[in-house]
C-alpha cells in the first residue's frame, strides 16, 4: 500500500519534470512553423536563437534561485512557487502577440522549470522507501523523457494544421494545465518531506508525514527509523553549513560528485544529438526524406527515450543500482559515438543509402544507452549523495552547471560541426571517458540505502542503533584514524530506539 501510495504522489510531482522536457522541446518545432515566423513579424536570426538562449539563462536562474531559498520555503511550497510562474509563462508564451512577449514567458516557464527539475529528485529522494527510491526517484526522470516525447508527437501532429496561428498556439497551451493539476496536488495529498520537517524542528507534523508515506511498516518499524533518520539529522545539524566555502571545506566530496554528474551528463553530447538540430537532419533530408516525415522520426526518437527510460528505472535502478548503470552508460556511450563518427565519416558525402542508415541507427542507439542508463539515475544520484543540510543548495549549483554547460555545448555545435565535421564527436568522447575515470574512482554505491547511511560513503559518521542507545557510528575513514564512535543524544522529545524496535528509557550521553 505504501508503495502505491508514493509511486502515486511521484508521478504528480513528476508533472514538474515533464514541463521541463515538453517546454524544451516544443520550442524547436515552434519557431520552425512559417505561420509563426510571419506572425513575429519574421524575426531575425538572434532573436529566433533567443528563443532558447533566454530560456536555458531562465533554466539556470531557477536552479540558483533553489540554492539561495529552497531551503527556506521548504519543497512543497518551493514548488508550488514555481507551478504559479511556470503556469504565468506558458500563458504569456500562448497568448504572445509579439516577439518580446514570447521571450519574456520563455524566461518564465525556464525559470520555473530550471528550479523544478533539481527539486522533484530530492523531494522523491526524501519520501522513497530506501528499497525503492530508485524507482520512485527514477520517475522524476522519465518526467523528462515522457515531456520530450509528446512535444515530439504534438509538433508532428500540428505539421497537419492549416497554416495560422492555431498551428502554433495549440501545442504552447497544452501546458497550461500542468502547472495548475500540480498544484492542485501539493496543495492537497502529497505530503511535505519528513526530513525537511525535522530539519525545521516540526517534528510531530514529520512524524505523521512519515507514517503516512510508510505504511508498509509495522508501528515498530516505523518508530524505529524515524528515529533513526531523526537522530542522524540533528546529528548534522551540530554543524551548520552557512555558506558555499563552508560545503567545499566539510562536504568536498558529495559535493563535487554531485555537480559532477550533472556536468557530465551535458558533456556527452546529449544535446546536440537528442534535439536533431544538426547532423541528424542533414543526414534524413540526403536520404531524400522529407520534413514531416523528419518529425515523424524525431517522435519515435522520442519514444524510444521514453520506452528505454521506464525499463531501467523499473527493472535495473533498485536491482542493480546506481553505479553500474552510470559506469556502464558511460561507456556504452563511448563506443556508441566512436561507431557513429565512423560512419558519418565514410557516409555522409556518398549516395549509400544504407551506409547513412547506419549513421542513423548509431542515433537511436545512443538514445536507448543515455536515457535507458543515465537520465533517471543521475538526476536522483545528484540528490541522494548530498547530506540534507546540502541537498538544495548543491542541487541548485548542479543543475545549473547543468544547463550552462548544455547551452555551451549546443551553441558550439554549428561552428564546430562546420569547421571539424564528425570530429566532434570525439570531443564529447574525450569528456565522457574523463568522466568515467572520475566516476569509477570516486562515486560510491548509494542502492538499498536510507539517505542518512550514505553518508558514510563519503567518510562520515551516520547514526545506527548499539545496545540500548542510539550512537554515531565511525565510518571506516574515522576507524582508520582511531576514532571511536560517539553516543548521541537528540532533543529531549526524541525517543531511544533499541536493536529490537523497543523504546529505552536509557539516555546516552552527547
């Protein structure tokens, strides 16, 4: 029943996700449509690259917005925040009779959606039963890949319009709605984080929010690791981190981890492959393919995101967990962009019909390696390495690395692709094998785990029931220096929870 409930409270909460994939996506196949460049008054070629530039500066904004005050208005409201302005800029976006006025609801609906897709991982992270948080954390993840492929599809489709506004204007409102049903949703069911709560000393309201989101457990259980997961938050909480210089002093390594494989996901190319905005449509239109019908495989491109996505983070993200599929995504998708330059190399310039396909079919393979293996499982790896104290802040940094290397990346890309043609896949080759170095040294293993055991990973002690008291348990860094573990004692309602789930009347000394 407990899990029912939360894949429930994920999929609303993955509306957030969604937003962002579709509203990414749906720009592309918008200011391709005649019938919108004529109604903008046939608006230059800087302002039509605006129409992404202003929306990725927005993307980035939102995300820094979530390091400075998402931790003061807590994950439910922070998102309901960004659900107002996401709904404000996708109706200004519609409703836009002039160039300026669609930029200004692209930077809004960037804006909420830069800061909505690094906080629905951590708030799924904060609520999943550990044996279970890759799958509900996961989809957070397909949110992203379900956004791109209906953009996709909804783009195709409206390729059948008449010429006019509506051809435009009809896949723009289609987000209108989201935003609203989300909010709908926190603002009723969905429950607040119970670790956020504790952090914020509601410790009751935590209490009935985790006996809401757990109810799998027994009442033993249930008291037993709320305790715990009480515990090893006040634990941190002795030592506050008020500032960026004070995380990279204390918490160098999640940290870095975390921003890590945000960055990395931009330095493999992604982007420039997943939105066809270069060798991919060259490579249809020498096949003699036609526009609609290019559309038409860019939604099956989509699809197959899609499908590869919900297979992973059904099937391999809790059985086989987060490192093995971020090693093995990594290198699939050296081999894969090897074997695509390849073939653009030998192809490209000849009437080989089914050499070109082969160029094509290192597309799709490459879209079933990164979504299948790396677009779920990063976005939550990022959240659950991160102490509570952290999560937002570096979360924010994250995701904002995120989209500022992505913009970098895919600007870079007509140049680069005019000057050193297929070669640049070998620059994204290079990075993604430097990541994978970095990645098989230094990002531990967080399956099965409760987010305050992970912290022992990186070297610090987590809080686990000896005896008849609750004690912060060395980790094997602290154990390897001689130091011995250390009694905790949390605030004077906190209940001591024996090795077999009873209360103790003991009270270990601080």
């Amino acid at each position: 029943m407990g899990l029912w409930y939360s894949l429930g409270v994920a999929f609303f909460a993955a509306i957030g996700t969604f937003l962002f994939g579709f509203d990414t996506g749906i720009a592309t196949t918008t200011i391709a449509h005649q019938s919108w460049i004529d109604y903008m008054n046939k608006p230059s070629d800087g302002l039509t690259g605006a129409v992404v530039a202003v929306y990725i500066a927005g993307e980035a904004l939102g995300a820094l917005t979530q390091t400075f005050i998402g931790d003061k208005l807590g994950r439910i409201r922070f998102m309901q925040l960004m659900c107002v302005v996401v709904t404000i800029g996708t109706c200004i976006q519609t409703a836009s009779v002039n160039i300026g006025m669609f930029l200004a609801g692209r930077v809004l609906a960037g804006y909420a959606v830069g800061g909505m897709v690094a906080t629905v991982p951590i708030y799924l992270s904060e609520i999943s039963d550990p044996k279970h948080r890759g799958l509900i954390g996961g989809i957070s993840g397909c949110g992203i890949s379900f956004g791109t492929m209906m953009s996709n599809w909804v783009g195709f489709s409206c390729g059948y319009a008449s010429y006019g506004p509506l051809q435009w204007r009809l896949p723009l409102g289609i987000q209108i709605p989201w935003g609203i049903v989300m909010f709908v949703g926190l603002s009723t069911f969905m429950p607040n984080s119970p670790r956020f709560l504790i952090r914020s000393g509601k410790i009751e309201e935590a209490r009935t929010e985790f006996i809401k989101i757990r109810r799998d457990l027994q009442s033993h259980e249930v008291q037993q690791e709320f305790a715990l997961m009480r515990a090893q938050i006040e634990f941190e909480m002795r030592r506050e981190i008020k500032s960026l210089k004070e995380i990279f002093r204390h918490f160098r390594h999640p940290a870095l981890v975390s921003i890590a494989v945000q960055t990395m996901t931009s330095l493999t190319g992604v982007n420039v492959i997943q939105l066809s905005l270069m060798f991919p449509a060259i490579i249809y239109k020498s096949l003699g393919i036609d526009t609609h019908t290019i559309l038409a495989l860019a939604a099956v491109y989509g699809t197959v995101a899609f499908i590869s996505n919900c297979i992973t983070t059904k099937y391999l993200t809790d059985q086989w967990g987060r490192r093995p599929m971020i090693l093995t995504g990594m290198a699939g998708i050296i081999v894969i962009e090897i074997y695509t330059a390849v073939m653009l190399r030998f192809f490209e310039n000849t009437n080989n019909k089914v050499g070109k396909g082969f160029a094509i079919l290192g597309i799709y393979l490459f879209v079933v390696c990164y979504n299948g293996l790396l677009n779920s499982t990063t976005w939550l790896y990022g959240a659950e390495v991160l102490p509570i104290a952290l999560r937002s802040k570096v979360m924010g940094l994250a995701a904002a690395s995120h989209f500022i290397v992505n913009v970098a990346v895919t600007e870079a890309g007509p140049s680069a692709f005019g000057n050193i043609h297929e070669n640049y896949y070998y620059v994204f080759v290079g990075c993604t094998l430097f990541f994978l170095t970095i990645a098989y040294l230094y990002f531990p293993e967080t399956r099965q785990k409760t987010l305050e055991e992970i912290g022992a990973a990186f070297g610090e002690r987590v809080v686990k029931v000896h005896d008849d008291c609750i004690v912060a348990e060395p980790s094997p860094t602290h154990l390897a220096n001689g130091v011995d573990r250390a009694q905790v004692k949390p605030s004077a309602e906190a209940l001591e929870i024996t090795a077999s789930g009873q209360r103790s009347d003991s009270t270990a000394a601080a």
